[in-house]
C-alpha cells in the first residue's frame, strides 16, 4: 500500500502546477474518519479503522491540493458486533467484492467556511461527484479536518430488505475527519 501512496505523490508532483509541490500522508495511526448514521429513529456513531490520505499542494494554498483517499470498507466499527456484519455484508458495503472506497479530488474553493472539496467518491463500484468541506491548521505538520454529508442510496448501500427505507434508516450519513498530514519525506 505504501508504494501505491508513493506512487500517487509521484504522479501529483508531476501534474502541471505542482512541480514545487508539498506532499503528505496520513492514515488511522494520525488521525480519525468518523461517521453518524440513524437507524429506527437512533444515532449511532462509528469509524474506518484503515484508511490513507494522500495530500500534495503548492506550499500550503489548500485551492492547488490533489487529495486521494482510499478506505478499508472492512475495518467499519461502530462498536456493536452484530451492526458491524450487517455493514460489512452484501446490503450494505459488500467488503468482499468490494474492499476498498476512494474518493479523489478535482476541484478545491476557498468559501467563508473554510474550502470546499469537489470530488469524485467510488464506492460499491459506483463513481459520483461527492463534495467534502475542507479546513487545513497552519501547524506543523498541518491538521486537516472536514465533513461531508453522503447519501448512501446513490452507492447502493442499504439495499435489500428494508434498509432502502429512508424511514428504517436515514439515508443521509454524516462523515468527519480530522488527520495530522505528516510529510512523506518523513516516512
């Protein structure tokens, strides 16, 4: 996995644009991916264990960023085994046939708030345009933070059954993170 992250910092570093660019990487070891689902009218909270963040900007104007994220759909843990398997099964991620959910970046606005992320998430083998809210600290190394709100339907997740019930479950789940980007030279 290492190499692939290399390779993508490689690959950004040669972009137009970017040849000065500054690179870094995070994973679970540096920081958290949460998300909040509703299920029967009941928030529950959980988290991507394994996930890694690839980052390269000019210097630190977040708007020039290429950020690519890969997550390990197997490592979903919300704390209760049995919603775990459920997660990891056919209706909803489907780990077996499908391990892995990137989503890549392809434009990034500076807005009152902080940046906004336009971006392309593949997950269950659908690809879709999925904004992400951006804020990146002045601190060494950078902390970067953000949110966004998916709707799992458009992936497919929550199929079967009654999980496609906006009712049963909302359809609408709630993704934070915060990682301290450490330099790739440094790793």
């Amino acid at each position: 996995m290492a190499k692939r992250l290399t390779a993508a910092a490689l690959a950004l570093l040669l972009m137009p644009g970017l040849a000065l660019a500054n690179c870094y990487r995070a994973n679970g070891d540096d920081g958290q991916l949460r998300f909040v689902g509703v299920a029967e009218g009941e928030e529950f909270s959980g988290r991507f264990g394994e996930f890694s963040v690839s980052v390269c900007m000019d210097g630190k104007d977040l708007t020039s960023a290429g950020i690519e994220v890969t997550i390990q759909t197997a490592s979903v843990d919300t704390g209760d085994r049995m919603r775990d398997s459920e997660l990891r099964g056919e209706n909803f991620f489907h780990v077996e046939q499908y391990p892995e959910a990137r989503w890549v970046s392809s434009d990034i606005t500076q807005d009152d708030e902080g940046h906004l992320a336009e971006g392309t998430l593949t997950l269950r083998g659908i690809e879709s345009g999925q904004p992400v809210s951006l804020r990146l600290s002045e601190g060494q190394p950078p902390l970067l933070t953000g949110s966004a709100e998916i709707l799992r339907l458009q992936w497919n997740v929550g199929t079967g059954e009654d999980y496609e019930d906006t009712d049963f479950i909302r359809n609408r789940v709630d993704l934070e993170f915060e990682l301290r980007l450490q330099p790739y030279s440094e790793g």
